[in-house]
C-alpha cells in the first residue's frame, strides 16, 4: 500500500514547500500531492490556496490583514512573502517554491508525484505551460482528472501518464475513462468519512464501491488521519491511502 503525502508532510511542515516535500522523503513516502497555481506574471507555483492570507506573511512574520489573491501578485513579490512562520518560528524565511522545483526535487529522489486536478480548470495558455514545464523536467507525473474530457488532454500530451481520477465514482464514468487509457496506470480515488472530507459531494467509500473500483483499476483512499483509518483502507484493499502526515509509511 503506497502512503502518499498530501501537500507534503503538512502536519508538521508548511504545506507545498521544500520542507514539506524534503520531509515526505526523509520519512519515507513514496509519493506526494501539490497544487499548481499561476502568478500575476505567469510563474507556476506549488500553493492551494487563491489568497495567500492563511499559509502566508509579511517577511517580518505579521499577519497579512488584507485579502491578497496569488493570481494578483508576481513571483518576486509572491515570494517576499513568509510560507513557513505560520507553522512555527523554525521554518521563518521559507519560500513559496516553483512548480518546477518541486518536479526537480521529486524526479531527483525519484518520488512518484500526482498533480491536483485544479489545473483542469486552468486558461488554455496556463494548461499548456503546466504541461511544458512537465515535460521539460523529464519526470513521469501522475495527473489527477475529474471527468473524462480533461483525461482526454493529459493522454494527447502525456499518452504513458499515471491517471489518477477523483470525479464521481460509478461503473459508467470508471469504464469511460478506462477505455481511453492503453496500459497507463489508472487509480481511481474514493473519500472515507473524515473531517477532512465532509465537503465532498462524491460517493463516499463503501466496500460495494471499492470492489468495483478494483475491478477496473487502483484503489485510492483520501484523506486518512489516523492508524485505525489506515487498518480499515487495508481491509477495503487500498493500493493508495493519503494523508496529510499523521500516518507514516512504517505504519502501514
């Protein structure tokens, strides 16, 4: 069962920063998740949030009062800004990182990686410089889709990707999807309850659905929090489980 990291190990380092991801690898994960977002000047970052106030601050570790979005900003000034001293005094001075620096990084200490779906919802010109920027680092990204159209775009660019599918979850929409791949991975990921996952508005893991999704592919669990959560994803047959850090790789 592979223990992917969510935005690195994120309960004890800054989420979708070097440390976080330098963590996942020190520990052991084999995997790790990050989110693209685009500056105001077109730079493709690693960052989830679309205002920089929750995981952000001012260089001198205030707090930043107004509501600031990512896209407004350029990267220079995007990375004037503290992503660190909001989880402890330890990380002050850590930057927000490039895209690429993260792919570099992962390719390097070849940890396998899976790209947040957001980028589904990209501008064109954004979707094709992800891609580009994919490309050129040489690494075998894993890509999270939605829905069939947008697996479709990630094949015509990336015809041996790892497709990773968090959309809705029923037989129809698992077989479409798969009949477009020829041979690439496919894990199809399922939420458990959780506090973490009681936004969700897809079917919840249930055994029925899991041996299904085993039928046609991988199964993926997010978002675990706890070892008995990580004993349960085993029963069900879990290939995948996520987690923002609070189950190591040695757990399971």
């Amino acid at each position: 069962m592979f223990v992917q990291a969510h935005r690195g190990v994120s309960t004890e380092y800054p989420e979708n920063t070097m440390p976080a991801f330098e963590a996942s690898y020190l520990q052991g994960y084999p995997i790790i998740e990050f989110d693209p977002l685009f500056t105001a000047d077109g730079e493709c970052v690693a960052f989830h949030d679309m205002t920089v106030n929750r995981t952000c601050r001012n260089a001198d570790g205030s707090v930043i009062e107004e509501k600031i979005r990512v896209e407004d900003l350029t990267l220079e000034q995007l990375q004037a800004l503290d992503a660190g001293v909001f989880m402890g005094q330890q990380f002050r001075g850590t930057k927000v990182p490039l895209f690429s620096e993260v792919l570099a990084f992962a390719k390097e200490k070849n940890l396998m990686v899976k790209i947040d779906n957001r980028f589904a919802d990209f501008p064109v010109w954004q979707q094709d410089k992800l891609f580009a920027i994919v490309k050129e680092s040489g690494i075998d990204a894993g890509f999270t889709c939605k829905n069939p159209e947008i697996t479709q775009k990630v094949l015509e660019h990336f015809p041996n990707a790892a497709i990773h599918y968090d959309g809705y979850v029923d037989e129809e929409t698992v077989l479409q999807i798969k009949n477009l791949l020829n041979g690439n991975r496919f894990i199809i990921w399922l939420p458990i309850p959780s506090p973490l996952t009681s936004w969700v508005k897809v079917p919840l893991a249930t055994p029925e659905l899991c041996n299904m999704v085993k039928r046609h592919g991988e199964l993926g669990l997010w978002i675990l929090e706890t070892k008995e959560q990580a004993a349960e994803a085993a029963a069900l047959g879990a290939d995948f489980i996520e987690t923002t850090g609070s189950i190591k790789p040695a757990d399971c």
